[in-house]
C-alpha cells in the first residue's frame, strides 16, 4: 500500500522527522494514521489493499470517508465488502470509499451510493457564490439510511463543493 508516510513509520509506530513534518504542518490527520495502521494491518490478510494509494481520511458526523487512487475502489470492495466491514468495525463509523481525481459527478455517484442520482444541478447565489443541488432516487417511504448531512460535510471538505441534496418521490 502507498501512503504519503513512509511504510517504516506506519509499521514501527514511530515517525521519521519526514513524517513529523507532515503531521505537524497539518497535512496528516490523526484519522489518516490511524487508518493507515488498520490497512496496513489488513494487507496480510487482504493482499489487494497491497496495490493501492491511500490519500487521505476524513472524518464528519459518523461516516469516515477514505480518498483512494483512481482505480482502488474495486479492491476494496472485493472480498465481498469483508474490508469496508473489517474498518467499519475497527472505527466504529460508516464507511466511504472515494475516488481521487475523478470528475464532479462520479464523485457524487461514489458519495450517494446505492442512491442513484437523477440530476445535478448548479444553483447561483445573489452573493456570487455557487451551490450544488443533487436529487437522488428515494426507495420506499421509510427515510434515507444515509446520514445527508454528514455527506454534506465530505463533500465541502474533499471538494469544496456545497450540497444541496433533496430526494425524488
């Protein structure tokens, strides 16, 4: 697995002066370590985690969201999701994975799924700032199991995109 710390720090438990220098400055979470050690612990069990990039680990409101390279998501969904369980039931949280560098609207499809999405709309505000209205397909008339507002905050911290999500009847 590729990391932005080095795997000898993630294994040993203690950073080199590189990699105090990115946790200090901000760039490294204290979520990005942790998650870090979970993968790393998983590849021996999981040898497809052996091939990805994990960029970062964002956390809001109970989901924990995981930013992987272009391409990784398939392997974490292998194995019959055992991987997305496995770090589910280590963080306690909800997990998502997302890929980096893919454009607006299969980032949207990634953060929303199983919800199929109907329309992305861009709304322009007075103020000259922008809005993103997302409408997603709602199943049944039980309310979404999807928790709207922590995927608000994801996508504002990820992509600096503002959300306004409504649901389909």
């Amino acid at each position: 697995m590729k990391t932005q710390l080095c795997n000898f720090c993630l294994k040993s438990g203690i950073l080199c002066l590189k990699c105090q220098k990115k946790v200090k400055s901000g760039l490294i979470s204290d979520t990005y370590l942790e998650v870090a050690r979970l993968l790393l612990s998983l590849e021996e069990k999981y040898p497809s985690l052996q091939n990805i990039y994990f960029h970062k680990a964002i956390e809001a409101n109970g989901v924990l969201a995981l930013i992987v390279g272009r391409g990784d998501v398939a392997h974490f969904l292998g194995y019959g999701g055992k991987i997305i369980r496995a770090i589910g039931q280590k963080t306690g949280k909800a997990i998502r994975i997302l890929e980096d560098g893919v454009d607006e609207r299969k980032f949207l499809e990634d953060l929303f799924a199983p919800f199929p999405l109907l329309t992305i709309n861009t709304i322009w505000l007075p103020d000259g700032t922008t809005e993103t209205r997302v409408i997603l397909r709602k199943r049944g008339r039980r309310p979404p199991p999807i928790n709207v507002s922590a995927m608000k905050q994801i996508a504002e911290k990820v992509r600096n995109i503002v959300l306004r999500v409504e649901f389909s009847r």
